[in-house]
C-alpha cells in the first residue's frame, strides 16, 4: 500500500474563482466550510493528510507590478493558515493536516508553541511544513531587505529545527503529576531550560505549554535541492518530491533513505511523496478529451502569461520573465528562490525557446497518470511498485467537483486494488504515517 496526500497550493488563499464549476469560490475561499468539507471526504478517501502552501506577500516582481497578480488572484489574496487547521479536523477524526511555518518569519519559539498548540487542538493530527521561504517581497515584510542566499538560510533552518526540536523536549515524559490531592499539576524538576545559544538564535525555553499528543509534531519539508534534502532527512517525517520519471523518482527516493540513515534515523520513518497532477475522466476517452483541452489552453496567451508570472516568482523576484523575447533562447537563469524548481525549466532546455519551455515544461507532471479511475488507479500502483515508494501528494484545483472525483471516484478504485488504506489504525497523523 501507498500512502496519499492533496496539497492545497492556493493555501488559505483565493481558490478557482471563475469557469464552470467554481460555484462561490469569488467569496467562499475565506470561509472554513470548504476546507471542511474537503478534509471530511478526503478522510472518507483514505487521504493521510492536506498539506497547506502559504507565502506572506503579494507578488509584483512580474512586469513590474501587482497587476496581474490582483487582477487574476495568482497566491493573492491569501489568509493566515494556523487558525484555519483546527476547524479544518472538526468534521474527521483521523486525517492530519500540515500547515507551513516559515524560518525567516516565525521565531523558533511562536513556532514551537503554536505548533503544540495546534497539535492539542487537532488531537494530534497536526504537522508543521518548514520552508526558508521563496521571494526577497517576503523578507521585506520580516525586516529583510533581500532574503539570505539559498544555502545560508538552509543553514539558518537547520539551526531553527534544532531549537524548535529542544523546545519540544523540554518536559520530560513524565512531567506532568495531576494530583489534585497535594495540589501538584507538574513536577518543576522535570521542566528545563534549553539554553540554546547559536549562530542564528538565543533562546532560553522551556515551552510553556505541556507537550501534544504526538509530543512531536510531524514535521514536512518541501525543498528538493542538496541542502532542502539534508534538513528533511535530519528532522522530517514526510517531504514533498517532484516526481517526473521512474528513474528519477527511485533515485531520489533511495538518496533520501540513504540521508535518513546516515543521520541515524530509520529510513522507513521518512515518507517520501511525489507531487502529481493526474488528469481524470469519467472514461478513459473522456480523460484525454480533457487532457487535450489542457494542451490546447497550455498555447494561449492567458497561459503562457500565468507561467511567466510562475518563474519569475520561483526566482526569487530577481528575474522578470516578462522582459525577454519569447521566441528567443531559454536564459540560463536560476535566482534565490525555489532552485529546485527553476532547474526543472532551465536544465536540459538551453536549445529550446522561453515560449517553447512555457508551454511544454510541466512543473507538476502528470506521470501519464490520465484516464478513467480505474486506469489511473492502475498506472499509479505500477508506479509505486517500480519506484518502492511511499505515496503521491495529489495536486489537483480546488472545486467541489475535484473533490468529489478524487474522494469519490480515484479513491475507490484504489482501494478495489488494495493500494491505499481502508480505515485507520490511529488517531495520530505520525502513527498513520509510519503505519505502512
């Protein structure tokens, strides 16, 4: 069996807002009920988790403004995730939801103890995405007048992550007395100061609250360059990984092992998840109708538009792809920002054209993923057969139709297969990780 997560990559933010099928999303995107919802039936899917992208800015690196990215609500407007994770598990009792929690935004302190916090609210079903965040428009929200290079604030997460791992061991196992006889709620003996004292931070602890029901959140990381692998073979439980090949994706997945192991850690405690957008259909003739219609959209101007836009954020906001001729050269340019990602159109494409790489590079592939459920339940178990893998994190809009095909149709199909779960086994979102 594989495991299986959604990324909700608009985040708390503007959700498909305009076309068939989007409902209320103009307004209902700042309201909990379709988050709600949408947990609920991925529960009933057998999802493990929702995994919440956030970024604290709005984006204006493309021609030079805001324009375009207010006109057509590209990761603008966007609310605040934490408070929206505890109403997200009122209508499930099982899935996790992860949240994101910025290294250049949040003290390692707030961090840690609303990470606890959320943990109690959520009955242990929460986990917390460390990123180092993208855009130099963010730093500047945060005293920065440029984010750090890659590596340095890589280095600075590293650091933050052991603070926030002290804090979260600050009480002891047995701490905790609950004897309303003496009175005694705690044991103080059994309460200690971390004293951390580093390159980056001073911290003296220990939290003030008492540890969640998983003592330690689960922790998620996103970055797939050398130093982003590093961080979550130390401290993370599941990573987000692109998936564009079966040789790729071995590969990957079996140098992530193998950092795991050298950190001491068993390697089956880290869940590696491919990112993946499949396209489905009623039929497998119907999926590549729609698939087509994806192609044939992939060459419009308003397409070719949004993933310009894409890059030039990806950079780092230190490169506007809307300056350079489209018919001319790929540049070779990569920025500060999601490295990673800006190599997936770089690397290999130096002889084609920015128009050429706009409307054929996918950032999140599809694997071939495309027809009727039952096909693509099919294909998917082929893949995770080749690849040894852990799961898929499914990357699909958000609209009450998706939900519904994914939940409703994919799941099901899966499950006929026994490739996914059906029930769980825990109440915890780390103990139904490690659970397979």
């Amino acid at each position: 069996m594989f495991h299986l997560g959604w990324f909700l990559g608009n985040g708390f933010g503007i959700q498909p807002w305009h076309g068939p099928f989007t409902g209320r999303g103009m307004t209902e995107w700042t309201k909990p009920d379709m988050y709600r919802d949408m947990t609920s039936a991925l529960e009933r899917g057998g999802f493990d988790f929702v995994f919440i992208e956030d970024t604290s800015m709005i984006e204006d690196t493309y021609g030079g403004s805001a324009d375009l990215t207010l006109a057509r609500g590209f990761m603008a407007p966007k609310n605040d995730p934490m408070p929206l994770v505890p109403l997200m598990t009122q209508h499930s009792k099982h899935i996790g939801v992860i949240a994101t929690a910025s290294t250049t935004q949040y003290p390692p302190y707030l961090a840690a103890r609303q990470a606890v916090t959320l943990d109690h609210l959520t009955e242990g079903r929460y986990g917390m995405n460390v990123v180092t965040s993208v855009t130099h428009r963010v730093g500047q929200n945060f005293g920065y007048d440029k984010l750090p290079p890659h590596d340095e604030r890589y280095a600075r997460a590293a650091e933050w992550l052991d603070v926030v791992s002290k804090l979260w061991n600050s009480w002891d196992d047995d701490a905790l007395v609950l004897d309303p006889s003496v009175p005694r709620y705690a044991d103080a003996a059994k309460v200690h100061t971390i004293d951390h004292r580093g390159e980056h931070f001073s911290v003296r602890g220990p939290l003030n609250t008492i540890p969640g029901p998983q003592r330690r959140p689960v922790v998620a990381q996103a970055g797939n360059s050398i130093p982003g692998r590093e961080l979550a073979a130390e401290h993370a439980d599941t990573m987000l990984a692109m998936g564009k090949s079966v040789e790729q994706m071995k590969a990957f997945r079996d140098d992530m092992r193998a950092r795991a192991a050298a950190h001491g850690r068993n390697p089956d405690d880290l869940k590696v998840m491919f990112l993946v957008t499949p396209m489905l259909g009623e039929t497998d003739a119907h999926a590549r109708e729609r698939e087509a219609q994806r192609l044939a959209y992939a060459q419009s101007d308003a397409y070719i538009e949004h993933i310009l836009w894409q890059m030039s954020y990806i950079s780092g906001g230190e490169v506007d792809f809307s300056t350079f001729d489209l018919d001319a050269k790929m540049p070779d340019v990569v920025g500060n920002g999601e490295q990673s990602s800006m190599r997936q159109y770089v690397t290999g494409n130096e002889d084609k054209t920015l128009r050429e790489v706009v409307t054929t590079i996918r950032q999140i592939d599809d694997l071939g993923l495309i027809g009727s459920p039952d096909t693509v339940a099919a294909k998917m178990g082929e893949l995770m057969e080749e690849v040894g893998g852990d799961g898929f994190l499914l990357y699909p809009e958000v609209t009450r139709r998706s939900i519904a095909e994914y939940a409703d149709g994919l799941s099901p199909a899966l499950r006929r297969r026994g490739l996914i779960r059906d029930g769980y086994d825990h109440t915890t979102l780390r103990e139904n990780l490690r659970s397979f």
